[in-house]
C-alpha cells in the first residue's frame, strides 16, 4: 500500500508539499537545516543547507518560494538556494523555532513556532498576509495563539471557512471558523478530534476533496482519517513510529505524501524511520494554496 518515495532518510523530516507547476515534492528535516526540492519526473533531488532550522515552505503563483526559519520569514532561490530574510519571526528569540505552518485561505499563512527544547507554552501561531498588490515588502502580522508548545495539524477546509490546528500535548485537534478572503479566525476554537483518551499526540495534517482530515500521529506508526464531522474512518499504518505530515500531490493528486523521522530511535530497529513515504489513495487531495507575495 505504501513505498518509499525518496531515497532520503531526515532526522526530523516535516512540512511536505506538492508544487504542481513544476510537479515537484517539497519537504524539510528540521533538525538537518535543510531543504528538499525532489522532481517526479525524475526523482532528482535539489538538497539546500541552513545555518537554522527550517520547517515548511510556501509558494506564490509566480512560483517563488518562501520558507519558514527559527529567524522568520524567508525568500529562497531554488536553484541557488540563497534565502533573503523579508519577515523577521521571533528573531530575538533565540529558544524558538518555526515548526508546522502553510498557505491559508486569501493568500495568508499561518506560521506556528515552539520552543527548540520543546518548552511548554513557549511558541504561537502567526498570521501574515501582505497588503494588496504590495507583496512581500508590506506584510501585516499578528498572533493567533499564543503560549503554545507544539503547533501542528494546520489546514483548511475547501471552501477556506474552516482552520484546523492542533497544541500537540493537548492531544486535540481543533476546528476554528475564519473568513475565506483573509484567513482570519471569526469565532473561537472548538474541539474537532479529541485524541487524549486514545493517547494518541497529532502531528502535521491534510484535507482532502471531500472535506476529511488526514493526520500524521506522532508514536503510532499511522495517519488516520477524521470526517467532517470529525468521527474516525480509518487509519493507514507505516513502517515508522514517527510520522510527522502528510500532503497530496502527484498528477492527479491522488498520492499521499508521508514524512517521517529518526529523532531518539534505534535506526537499526527502524531503518525507514525519516523516509518520505508514498501512497496511492482513492479519494484526491487539494492543491496548496498560494501566497500574495509575489517578489
């Protein structure tokens, strides 16, 4: 049911997603300080190295990319991979870094960080979004949440009326109304998926077409799909305890894109532990979304 997609093995692999203009999968290892840019095609990978840690990646429909780093928001050549700082994020805070974030309805982002020793409470989420027909040079940022530990699980629904996020050590997958043409929330959270009963810890997650939640957990060796309405479906297993995030793409985007990680275990007992793994499913996903800030 599933293969390894890459022959690439991350210590902390996160953020995968699809590039359908260039039919491209891009991922991180967070821990590595690096970038993967990896052709379907051909399966050539462009590998890039950073003097921080690294998380996930944004892209405009010029098809610039942008990233996020410990220090903010970065603009990254991908040939070169030469990144320019255009938004700093908690740059005098040397303790945290970025982790889970991606393009949100409007051409927003939301942008999670947390603290490098896993410190309780010590990240937030942002949100950005640059002025109309400005772009990059005039981006407005505010918190969403604050004293958060772990962010993750970031998505939207289709129609761009609905966030989810999740504080992983909550073990609660939340669901947030926001307004399609900004990305804002409008209302409180509530709670989606409550995992804490099933001591399961929600990691990085997906929506797919028709409106289900697809969520990597943390420990399980396993991404589980939530309805709508937030009751389980199903759950496909993996040959690694530590999966971080799915993400579809391919042609048809109907391949679930899965990373993974070795952080703290015995390679020889895992040793796909850190691939990037590929499943063939039968329900398509959505296309990322797309910033407004063209360069």
């Amino acid at each position: 049911m599933w293969e390894v997609a890459f022959d690439v093995r991350c210590e902390l692999g996160e953020g995968p997603i699809y590039d359908e203009q260039e039919d491209a999968l891009i991922w991180f290892d967070i821990i590595g300080q690096k970038l993967f840019i990896a052709s379907l095609a051909n399966q050539h990978i462009t590998q890039h190295t950073f003097d921080e840690p690294v998380s996930a990646a944004f892209l405009d429909n010029a098809g610039a990319l942008f990233m996020a780093g410990a220090s903010g928001l970065y603009h990254v050549h991908r040939t070169s991979g030469e990144a320019v700082l255009i938004q700093p994020i908690e740059a005098d805070k040397p303790e945290t870094r970025a982790n889970d974030s991606r393009t949100g309805p409007g051409g927003s982002i939301w942008y999670g960080t947390m603290g490098r020793k896993l410190e309780a409470g010590a990240g937030a989420v942002y949100h950005l979004k640059a002025e109309a027909d400005k772009g990059w040079k005039n981006i407005n940022m505010q918190t969403l949440f604050s004293g958060v530990s772990i962010p993750n699980a970031t998505c939207f629904a289709a129609d761009g009326k609905t966030a989810y996020f999740c504080d992983t050590p909550r073990q609660q997958i939340m669901q947030i109304p926001i307004d399609p043409e900004t990305g804002l929330p409008i209302a409180n959270p509530s709670v989606f998926v409550d995992l804490a009963p099933e001591r399961l810890n929600p990691d990085g997650a997906v929506v797919d077409e028709e409106g289900c939640v697809w969520n990597a957990q943390w420990g399980a060796g396993q991404i589980a799909c939530y309805g709508p309405d937030g009751r389980f479906r199903k759950r496909i297993e993996l040959p690694a305890s530590q999966i971080t995030c799915p993400c579809f793409g391919g042609k048809d985007f109907k391949t679930l894109f899965v990373t993974s990680a070795y952080e703290g275990l015995d390679r020889q007992a895992e040793p796909l532990a850190g691939a990037v793994f590929a499943i063939e499913m039968e329900v398509a996903g959505l296309p990322e979304r797309r910033t407004n800030l063209a360069l």
